[in-house]
C-alpha cells in the first residue's frame, strides 16, 4: 500500500468516523444547516482535486472508477436522506430551530459501506494503475456529494412546521 493510498485510508475513516458519530446523535436541523457540510467539502474537495488531476494524466480506468464512485456516494446519500428520522425538540435553540434529526445505526452501517466501497475503489485503481482515483480532493469531493444528496432528501422531507410532525 502506497503512502497516499495509507494517508487516503486514514483520512477517510476520520472524516467518515466523525460523520458516524453524529449520525448517532440527534442534532438541530434545518433547511441551512443540512446545505453547510456539503458545500464547504465540495469547495475544498475540488480546489484539491483540481491541483492534484492537473499533475497527472487521466485515462478511461480513472473515468469509470471516479463515475463509480461518485455514483455510489450519490446513491448511499440519497438513501441516508431518506431513513432520517426526525423529532421535536423540548426547545428551540439559539437559532430558534426546533427540529432534530438523525439516521441512527442504519446510518452508521451506510458510512462503513460507503468506506468499504471507497477503500476497495483505491485499491482496485491503485491495481489497474489510475492515479485520479486515489486523490485525496476527490476523496474529500465525494464525502460532500454524499451529504449534498442526503442534504437533497432531507430538505424535501423537513417538516415544514413543527404540527406537521404530530
């Protein structure tokens, strides 16, 4: 295993670790704070893919195992948008939000296959000799293309008002 493949594993399971652990978690949710993550991994993850696929050159192995990935992540997203539960809070916090979510274990368990396809993605295109596949911007691109199509389902089923949750 190469040293960006090892630094790539690692990073993932930190990031993907953290992410886990709030999926655990029920916390204050609105139609804002699910479009944060995305878009802050989304800008660094293709600023960083950016400086990284300019040194290397790209072949057909790199498109289909990026487009594997990418659609995977949208895939396992969607689903995580879509078992969110939601709940009431005792009281609205300092940004008068009242509505908490979380996807539980079930989300958890999509977060170690949304790494075993990764790690196994890295591996295979270590294998077949693509070099794109295991950047880390695009490690990074594909976590936020997860939580923008979480952040997609879950922005059409947020309750509206509070007595739609009755």
């Amino acid at each position: 295993m190469s040293a960006q493949l090892f630094t790539n594993v690692v990073l993932g399971l930190v990031v993907v670790g953290y992410l886990a652990y709030r999926q655990m978690r029920w916390t204050r949710t609105d139609r804002t704070s699910v479009w944060k993550t995305p878009a802050i991994l989304g800008i660094v993850g293709i600023a960083m893919l950016g400086s990284e696929a300019s040194k290397l050159s790209i072949t057909a192995v790199d498109i289909a195992l990026v487009a594997f990935s990418l659609v995977s992540s949208i895939v396992i997203g969607l689903i995580m948008g879509r078992i969110t539960h939601f709940r009431v809070a005792s009281a609205p916090d300092e940004k008068g939000r009242t509505i908490e979510s979380r996807t539980g274990g079930q989300g958890a368990a999509l977060w170690i296959v949304m790494i075993a396809l990764r790690v196994g993605t890295d591996v295979a295109g270590s294998m077949l000799g693509s070099q794109l596949i295991t950047a880390t911007g695009l490690i990074i691109l594909s976590i936020g293309i997860n939580r923008a199509a979480s952040a997609l389902m879950i922005d059409g089923r947020l309750p509206k008002t509070i007595h739609s949750m009755a």
